[in-house]
C-alpha cells in the first residue's frame, strides 16, 4: 500500500492539449467539427487550447462555481500534493522526466485559469452523473483521471472514501452514455495496484455502455503512462 496513490478528495490536476490527444489515441484532425465535451476537465487548459484550433470544446467540473483566486489557490495546491505522492512511488508510478511533467501540470493550470477568466460560458459548473446537458448534445465526451483512477482505495481506485464506488461508476456511464451523440472515451482503464491489470470495474462499464446502444473497445494510448501493459482508453462508440 505504501508505493500507491491515495487521496482523500478528487485533486485539481491538469494536462494541455497535447497530452489529451496522446491520454485518448486522437490526432487534432479528429476533433474538428465536432463538439467536445471534457468531463470533468479540472484545470486543464484543453478547453482553451482546442477553442484556439478552432474547435468547439466545452468543460464542466464541479469547481467551477468558483472564482480565479479560489481555483488558482486550490489548483497550486494540488499540484504540489500530488507532486509529492508520486515522488514517494516509484515503484508503481515512475515518470522518466519528473521536472517536465511538473511543468507541464503548471501551464496548464495557467492557461485553464487565462481563459476561465475570459471565456467563462466555455466552463459549466456540473457533476456526474447528474449533467446540465440535454440528449445528445455532444458528438465526442472525454472522461479523463476521474472513473476508474478514483474508485476506493480497496477497489482498484486511488481515493480514501466510497463515493466513487461501484454503483456511481454505473450511474456515471449511464449519463456520459446520454449526453455523447456518437462517442466516449475514457482514460484511464488500469487498476492503481502494484501489478499493473485491468481495473476490477472496466469490465462492467464496458458492458454497461454496450446496453445503451454503444460498441465498445480498449484502444492503446499514446500517453507515457506508469502501466504501459494496460495504458489504453476505453472507447465508446454509439450504434444506435
């Protein structure tokens, strides 16, 4: 247990533009003309990244009913603390470039916070699995770091509390199944142990999303990810 993560609230933690493309196996080509949402997208500056190629991206996360101030404050905070879990797990979680990858999580959280500021219709208060969407609104949903990564601690997942257990992830699905027009794709889908697997509630969900009328598969990713066994997305695609 010791060289695993574990935190007790769902961390403010972000990544840019380029690393949602390699987290879930897309080229900038296949979001163009498509609208995006990111749930939840936290700091990441993926929203603002996209909006600047032109492409119609939408973030919602339960944070943002608050101020720059407040979001900047919590943001820098969980950066660090997060900093300092992975640093104390090397085993399970080790990153080639650990001052890069660092930098990396700061940019984005000042580039999310640039344009939170001034795009704020982009960023919509809202949590699963009750979304402030209509049916279908969106032709692509991105769901990064939250199901599966924050399962409880004794059920795979990295998060001190059942909040997120089995019976929410199913719920969760269910509304991402909902509001994506023609796709979803989920990251990560590997279990926060010392053997890399397959997270005990990957299987359930996949079938759960094909009950909604989607195919389902496991795409490898191109993110440099601890698991490169398991490092793959789920990828949702709608039939029907």
């Amino acid at each position: 247990m010791s060289d695993r993560l574990k935190f007790d609230h769902v961390v403010f933690f972000g990544r840019n533009f380029d690393e949602y493309l390699q987290l879930f196996a897309l080229d900038a080509k296949d979001l163009e003309g498509r609208r995006v949402l990111d749930c939840p997208s936290g700091p990441c500056s993926f929203v603002a990244d996209s909006h600047e190629r032109g492409i119609d991206a939408t973030g919602v996360d339960p944070m943002y009913g608050k101020s720059v101030e407040e979001l900047s404050k919590e943001g820098a905070r969980d950066i660090e603390n997060g900093l300092e879990q992975l640093r104390a797990a090397p085993t399970t979680h080790p990153i080639s470039d650990f001052e890069g990858y660092a930098q990396r999580k700061r940019e984005a959280l000042k580039g999310f916070l640039a344009d939170y500021s001034a795009h704020r219709s982009r960023y919509i208060e809202g949590r699963l699995p009750n979304l402030p969407f209509a049916n279908r609104s969106f032709d692509l949903v991105l769901s990064a770091h939250l199901l599966f990564a924050y399962s409880p601690i004794d059920e795979d997942g990295m998060l001190d509390s059942r909040v997120f257990d089995r019976t929410w992830h199913h719920e969760a699905v269910r509304e991402l199944a909902r509001v994506a027009g023609r796709e979803i794709r989920l990251y990560p889908t590997v279990a926060n142990v010392p053997e890399p697997r397959r997270h005990r509630y990957a299987e359930g969900v996949a079938a759960d999303l094909c009950a909604n009328g989607f195919q389902v598969a496991f795409v490898a990713s191109r993110y440099d990810q601890f698991a490169p066994k398991y490092n793959d997305c789920l990828v949702a695609t709608r039939l029907v």
